[in-house]
C-alpha cells in the first residue's frame, strides 16, 4: 500500500468516525451520568438528584441505540429497495437488447435457433457478416424492420428518469450511439434501395405484421408474404410469430426480391454489436429477462447463452 492509498484510508477512517461522534459523546455522557448516579445514591440529601441522573444517563444511552437501529433497518430498506430498482432498470435495458439482438442477427444469420443467431451474432466478422448478407435469400424480408420503430423504445428508455438516473454517464453514452446507428440502419434499410424483381421473386412482398395480426407482440417486423393466384390474397411465409396461412389483404405494396448489398449496413450491425458488448461487459455479461439470468459465456470454439438457475 502506498502513502496515496493509506492517507485516503485514513480520510475515509476519519469521517466515518466523525459521522458517529454524536453517538459516542451520547453514550459517554450516559456512562459519566451513570456512575455519578451511583456514587451519589448513598448520599440521602442527594437522592432525588442521583434519580434525576439516572433518568438522563438511560435517556443518553438508550437515544443511540434508537438511532442505530433506526440507521441500520433504513439501510438494509434502501439496500433491497436499490436492489429491486437495479434488477428492474438492467431487465427493461436488456429486454430492449436482446430485441434488438434478435433483430438484427437474422440479418447474417442462418441458424433457426434464436440463442445460436445471438451468440453468432457477438464474435461474427466483418468479411463473414458481408458475405452472408449477400448470400442470404430473401434478402428483402430481413432487411425490411422498422428499425424507428425499435429506436423509439430506446430513446423511450433514456428518457425514464427512473431508467436515466441509474445508468452510468459511459453507458448513457452507449445508448445514445445505439440510436444513431440506428437511424444510420433505418436510412440504410428504406425501400428505395429495393429493386423490383422481375423473376420469381416478383411474387413476394413485405407487410407489417400488425396489419395481419394486431395482437402480435413484434410490431416492429414485417412479414414476408407470397402472392397467390386468388385476388388480393397473399400467404404468409416468412416469420413465425403469426400463424402462416393464407390472408386478405391489399396488394398495393410494390413487389419486392433483393436490394443491393451496402457495406455501411454491416458497418452499423458491427458498429451496434460492439456498444452492446460494453454494455454485457459493465453488467457482468448477464442478461436478465423476467426475473431469469441468462449469461454469455465465452470459450474457446463460441460464445454460449446459458441460463443460470
């Protein structure tokens, strides 16, 4: 230990003690009081003032006892309560990152399993993430999210005093840079950069999943939809948070296939990813969702999300 660290030592020592000196001079007092109470009993003349001394010396000493009590189930209050606050703040935090997570790995991603996209999701490369966002058919229905839609919660979240106020000033920071990337991925993302196919393709289209089904809990997703031969009927092919099957509905959208590949799309994945992992770094690489742990944890061949019973 240094002398920086043992003069600090001895600052914080000296106002802890400071901070209970009216307790001690209380319970001195109490003692003196005390003994000269019992000295002066013998004396008759002096018995009501002995009495009296008595009744000051339990007083003195019974006050900080109180007081100390009081102290210490306030802290123990406050230490549960703070508690309870934390789990809720880093559950609604994480709740809107791991939508967020699921939103963006089907974008380079191929597996089916959500845990797999997410975890692929963290230690993917830029050449990899490129390439398979060039591969991956049909590009359309992945890229078409609403990701205002998701910006909007984000920005809802920062704007919680009681979310706000319990977030460090870094990981603040981290949010805000989530938000702008997130208005980079929904420029990125605007149907202009979507070509009309002119192949089989042509029969696609995207749709909101709400205009389908108002109850479904993803309103920031599109669906991906297949033309069908009776009119305006179309049938659901591409998400699986709607049950799939045929659908009325208005073909006004323009039909849709692939887009061109834009590396900035990558970029701002990538870019999102890595504010994330601060963020899972900060929190103990726990994310907490409905009272349930689930951790990241990192070994040699991948990245695993287990939950932690």
């Amino acid at each position: 230990m240094n002398m920086k660290e043992m003069i600090k030592n001895i600052v914080r020592w000296l106002v802890k003690v400071s901070a209970n000196i009216p307790y001690i001079l209380a319970v001195a007092l109490g003692v003196v009081l005390f003994l000269t109470s019992f000295m002066m009993d013998d004396v008759i003349v002096l018995k009501k003032l002995s009495d009296l001394l008595l009744d000051l010396s339990a007083s003195l000493l019974s006050i900080p006892i109180i007081l100390y009590s009081y102290e210490v189930v306030k802290n123990k209050i406050d230490h549960s309560r703070n508690k309870d606050i934390s789990e809720y703040v880093k559950m609604n935090v994480d709740r809107e990152i791991v939508t967020l997570l699921k939103s963006l790995a089907p974008l380079i991603m191929k597996e089916d399993a959500n845990t797999s996209r997410v975890c692929e999701l963290l230690k993917i490369t830029k050449s990899k993430a490129m390439k398979s966002l060039q591969d991956y058919h049909p590009l359309v229905f992945y890229l078409a999210t609403d990701w205002g839609c998701i910006e909007d919660r984000f920005m809802d979240m920062i704007a919680s005093e009681l979310i706000y106020d319990n977030l460090s000033v870094e990981e603040r920071n981290i949010f805000v840079k989530i938000v702008r990337e997130l208005r980079n991925l929904d420029y990125l993302t605007d149907p202009k950069f979507f070509r009309v196919a002119d192949k089989e393709d042509a029969k696609l289209f995207t749709i909101q999943g709400r205009n389908i089904d108002p109850s479904t809990k993803f309103e920031e997703r599109f669906l991906l939809m297949r033309k069908m031969k009776i009119e305006n009927t179309a049938m659901v092919i591409g998400f699986n948070d709607i049950k799939h099957g045929k659908y009325k509905v208005s073909l006004t959208t323009p039909m849709m296939g692939s887009a061109a590949v834009n590396e900035n799309i990558v970029e701002s994945i990538l870019n999102i990813r890595s504010y994330l992992e601060v963020w899972l770094d900060k929190r103990g690489n726990e994310i907490l969702l409905d009272s349930r742990n689930f951790r990241t944890r990192k070994t040699k061949n991948r990245d695993r999300l287990e939950r932690l019973e």
